[in-house]
C-alpha cells in the first residue's frame, strides 16, 4: 500500500478510536477524576489534545488551554468538537511523501495569526520535532502541563523526522516515541512552569495485587522518566474501573501462557494511573 494511502488510514482509524474512548472517559466520570487534581490551576499546557474532548471539558471547567496535536485528523475534529467554544486552532503541518520510499517527512509552517493570549489555543504541531512556546509566547508560564492518555498513531514509526532523532536506519518503534515524549515533558516544566506549577500525568495500566507493586511502579517510573530532572512526584492516584468497551479500546498486553507463549489478553478491569509531579 503507498505510504501516503496508509499514512491517511492510521490516522483518520487513531482519530475514530480516540473519540470513542475519549468519550467513555467523558461519560464515565473519568475526566472528572483526572481534573480533580488540577481544579485550582488555570493556565494548562496540555500535550496531546487528541479530538478535543478532554480540552472542552476543561475550558467548559473555567480553564485556560495551550495545547497541540500531530494528528491533523484529530486537529480536524477539534474544529468540531469546540466550535461552541472561545478557542484558536491553527493547522500547520504538511507531509511529503518522497517517491518509492517508505517513510514521510514533516514540516510545520510558520504562522503570523495575532494570538490572544487570554484565549484558549490548539496548534498542529508534533511535541518532539519543536518547540513552538519561545516562538510565540515568550513570556508565557503555564500553571500545570497535562498528558492525559497519550498515545499514537501506528504510522508516527515511518516518520523520517523521529527515524533522524533516533539515529536509526528502521522505523521507530511508538511505543518508544511515546515514552520519550514522556521524558522529554520535564525538559519543557523546568523552562516554562510556574513556581509552583505541576504535571499531571494520567495513563491506563494492569491492576496491580497489591499495595506494594502499585508503589514499585511508581518508583520504577520515576527512575525511568524523571530520571535526573528536579521533579519528584508528591502524589499518586489510581482508580480501578470495569474495561471491556467501556473505556475505549481497554489494555490489552502480551502475556505467557501455560506453555510458555506470549499470547494478547484484556482484562476485565483496569486501573487509571494520575501522578501529580513537582520541582523539589
């Protein structure tokens, strides 16, 4: 299939996904969850709009949005989804397709809207190729930044741009796209939070036994993404909820079976992780 045809298919097949988990998030008091933790911090950077659901709820909260999206299927969505609502979204991105190859490359271009910065803004742009806060809010310093349920979409590995950063002849494997975007998020807190600004953190994972385990994750994951950045997280929150269809696509992972084999299940229920990060 021509990389262009199925560049366009992951995407719009991300974007469709999205809504409906997104949704279930709405719809089952997730969001209202997640926002508990942030309800007194007003400016948010949030990474990862996704089809705009989860940044109405927060305007609709009182909220002041800065947020982007690579998926330009999702960008689409957004326009919908918050046509109700005071918000700036700004599509930028183009993707070339060189011939007979197997990747694609992206540019996003420059924009000379005159922004608001009292207004809610969304901008196409893809978090690990710029940094698109010095170029035009250089004073800007958000309250919190969120990642709520980030994810991406199975084409974001053809990428030329992230195969250079990666310095890789292969494609790019998302999930470790995803978890560098995750460490590369304390990079841009310690430039632009607040004194006493957050992040927010909130993902879907397995139910833990125990106490014990669920608190070795926490310390694995700070060893692994905060690493030597000056953040600690000061508070953690998990929430088990039923999963088939009724959050999205659920968790589904590789696990062995009884002859050994690696084999994909879901359980029936899992676990919303939010960890609340600060500067020590």
């Amino acid at each position: 299939m021509n990389i262009k045809i199925r560049l366009n298919k992951e995407r719009k097949e991300y974007c469709n996904n999205w809504e409906i988990s997104s949704c279930d998030f709405l719809n089952g008091g997730i969001y209202e969850w997640c926002e508990d933790i942030i309800k007194d911090k007003h400016c948010l950077f949030e990474i990862g709009v996704g089809t705009g659901i989860s940044s109405k709820f927060l305007i609709e909260k009182g909220h002041r949005i800065f947020g982007i999206e690579e998926n330009p299927e999702c960008i689409k969505k957004c326009k919908e989804t918050l046509s109700d609502n005071d918000v700036r979204i700004i599509e930028r991105g183009e993707e070339t397709t060189p011939p007979y190859s197997n990747y694609y490359e992206m540019e996003y271009h420059d924009f000379q809207e005159e922004l608001d910065e009292s207004q809610s803004i969304i901008i196409e742009s893809d978090f690990m190729m710029e940094d698109v806060i010095p170029k035009k809010f250089p004073n800007i310093k958000f309250d919190a930044i969120i990642c709520w349920f980030i994810g991406v979409h199975n084409m974001m590995g053809f990428n030329f741009n992230q195969i250079q950063r990666y310095r890789t002849t292969d494609t790019v494997d998302k999930e470790i796209y995803r978890q560098t975007l995750q460490c590369a998020i304390f990079e841009v807190a310690d430039k632009y939070l607040n004194k006493n600004g957050i992040i927010n953190l909130v993902d879907r994972g397995i139910v833990f036994k125990d106490k014990e385990k669920e608190e070795e994750w926490v310390k694995d994951y700070s060893e692994r993404f905060i690493g030597d950045h000056p953040f600690e997280i000061v508070d953690f929150q998990s929430l088990v909820i039923d999963n088939p269809n009724k959050v999205g696509d659920g968790i589904k992972y590789h696990k062995k079976n009884k002859s050994g084999e690696f084999e994909l299940v879901q359980e029936d229920k899992i676990a919303i992780f939010s960890m609340y990060i600060m500067k020590k």
